[in-house]
C-alpha cells in the first residue's frame, strides 16, 4: 500500500471562529474494548484529546464509536460529560433487536446525547441491505437521527442493490471522503442529500482531495464537514494540525459552513454563547 499523502500546501485561509469536530474517537479502558482483526487501540481519553485538539478553536463535536467498542454505549454519557455540551455521540446498535427494545435504547442514548447511528462496512462485518435499511429507518423515525457509513465508496458503486438503499435513505453521512478513488459514486450519493466527512487524510487513497473537495461543494455547499479523525487509530499517517488548515483552505468561501455550521446543524449542536445540555428524547 502507498504511503498516505503528506499534509500539502494548500492556499493560506482565514482560521476559522469556531470548529465542529464531526469525527473523533475515545478509547478509555474504563469501558469495554474488543479486539478487531486482533487490534486493541491505545488509551485516548476526553483529557488526551483536548490536549492534542487545542491548536483549533473546537466548541463541538461527534464522539464515533469504533470497531473496537462493538455494542458497547455505556461509554456515552461520561464522554459527553468531561467533553461538555457541544458534543454529540455516534453509536453502534445491533441490527437483531426487535423494535420494541431497539425503540427503548434509542430513547435512552438521545437522551444521554448520541445522535447518530453508525453503519461499518469497511471492517465491522457483513450486513444485509436490508438490515441497514430498516436499522437507520428506524433510527431516523424514532428520533430524528441519521446514519454514518465507514465504506470504501468504491465497493459501494459495485453495488448497484447497496447504492440504492443508500440514495432512498433519508440521511447518511459518508466517512473519511469514501476511503478510495470513486468519485461519480460519492458525488452520487451526496446528490442524494449525503454529507461527506472531511477527515481522515492519513487514511485515505485519493490522489487529489483537494480536487474532490471541489466537487462535493459543487454538488452541494452543505456537503462536507470537518472531523479530526484523532486518535487516527490505525491510520498509515496520524492527523495533524496542517490537515485542519488544508481542509479549511481547500472548501474556500464554504470554509465556515465546512468546519462548523454543517457540522453543528446535523449533530443539533448549540451555538457557543448558548450551550446548554442536550435536548431531551422526543
């Protein structure tokens, strides 16, 4: 595999007033933590990383469930807690649970702050379509939540019955720019209302994401958003700082709605002056 693509030298852009991060990760050993593929992550707690975010002016964002943590959510409530009221929580649910119980852990975890379901195809196992579909349906319905998809958007375009309940579903996001060189299949879904995820530029396999930016705020201005990927677990190159100020660079006039107001909206993220605790379940 090629190295991942150093940080470039992107245009100088005006630093951003405020920043939603829309992809991070906590691994605290306070909570259960399953091997995947034989990998255990290194402890990443709220205190690492508000210390490594520090350089950005981060007043929000998602807290994403990895592989590692499996079912497990009792990790939520805590993190949100030492993070503080801007932050928000993806989740892994079971697609098995009949929709009575499922009803009532949704309930739950909006209340303790999770507003996102996450969907891993990239290395969290099989799924059927139709499994992820009444799953993020369900989610949706019920409270208002959308789904986060970790795929290579590539395999996705080979997948024409996948792709399908992917553009009808009522709103997804897509990790890491897709993973993988597949434009016209990302570009697709982002016409289909999905919002793509700007991190993870030490993982991903596109050559010109400078270029791909360009496109998806072509296609939609409330396309794309920030998200610092730290701890970057598993990535061939952790983020850096220079990443953030690339991004910012490369959405241009759309830099504000990239590295907060998009963000912010999706997660129902409150503005800075008024903070407050997360809304209750509906």
């Amino acid at each position: 595999m090629d190295p991942a693509p150093a940080p470039s030298a992107a245009p100088a852009a005006t630093a951003p007033a405020r920043v939603f991060d829309a992809h991070l990760h906590l691994i605290d050993p306070a909570f259960p933590l399953t091997a995947n593929d034989g990998y255990v992550p290194q402890p990443f707690t709220a205190a690492d990383y508000q210390a490594r975010i520090a350089p950005l002016p981060v007043a929000g964002g998602a807290v994403v469930a990895g592989s590692f943590q499996r079912l497990d959510t009792s990790w939520v409530a805590p993190a949100l807690a030492q993070l503080g009221p801007g932050f928000r929580a993806v989740v892994n649910l079971s697609p098995a649970v009949a929709d009575a119980e499922l009803d009532g852990e949704l309930d739950a975890l909006h209340a303790a702050g999770a507003r996102a379901l996450r969907i891993n195809l990239f290395r969290g196992g099989a799924w059927e379509a139709e499994q992820l579909d009444r799953l993020a349906r369900r989610a949706f319905d019920r409270v208002g939540w959308h789904t986060e998809f970790y795929a290579d958007v590539a395999a996705l375009g080979r997948d024409e019955r996948l792709m399908a309940v992917l553009t009808g579903l009522p709103r997804i996001t897509v990790d890491h720019f897709g993973m993988s060189e597949a434009r016209e299949a990302l570009l697709r879904l982002v016409a289909a209302g999905a919002v793509v995820k700007a991190t993870g530029l030490g993982r991903i396999d596109i050559a010109d994401p400078a270029a791909l930016t360009a496109a998806i705020l072509a296609e939609n201005p409330a396309g794309l958003m920030f998200g610092s990927d730290l701890p970057s677990t598993r990535a061939r190159r952790p983020y850096t700082p220079a990443d953030a100020q690339d991004i910012a660079a490369w959405a241009g006039p759309h830099a504000p709605a990239v590295m907060w107001g998009t963000g912010a909206a999706l997660y129902g993220a409150p503005e800075p002056e008024t903070a407050g605790q997360p809304e209750p379940a509906a």
